[in-house]
C-alpha cells in the first residue's frame, strides 16, 4: 500500500526543541518526519495508524498493546 503523504526531514535537534509541535503535526496530517543526526537518518516519526498498519503488512500484527494506551500518558 503507497502511501502519498508528506516526508519532512528534521534533525535531532529541531525535534527536541519543538517536540509536541512536531508530535501534533504528525498526528492530525499524518505527515513522516524522518529525524537525522550529523547527516545520518536516526529514525523516523509517523502516526500511530500508519505504524499499525505497518505492522500488519509486515505480519508483526499491532506490537503496540492497546490496553495499555494510557500507560503513557501524561498524568
């Protein structure tokens, strides 16, 4: 499955600085942020959807348990 979305790149540092800004986009444009370091691609932030269906496609199933969601949330 392609998917048409956006890429940004971003370094570690642009990330730290603006963290929730950077969370907030990803999650309602579903926007990718690929997130580098000293020109190296460290990671790569994406919505919570698009990482489950990730997941799926690769037969990992949803390694995110959702009933522990809100294990990480902010109290």
């Amino acid at each position: 499955m392609a998917d048409d979305k956006a890429t940004e790149d971003m370094t570690v540092s642009e990330v730290r600085a603006d963290l929730i800004e950077t969370l907030n986009r990803v999650g309602y444009t579903a926007t990718h942020v690929r997130v580098s370091r000293y020109g190296r691609t460290k990671g790569v932030i994406v919505d919570a959807d698009w990482y489950a269906r990730a997941c799926a496609a690769l037969g990992e199933g949803w390694r995110l348990d959702p009933a522990n969601e809100s294990a990480g949330k902010d109290a």
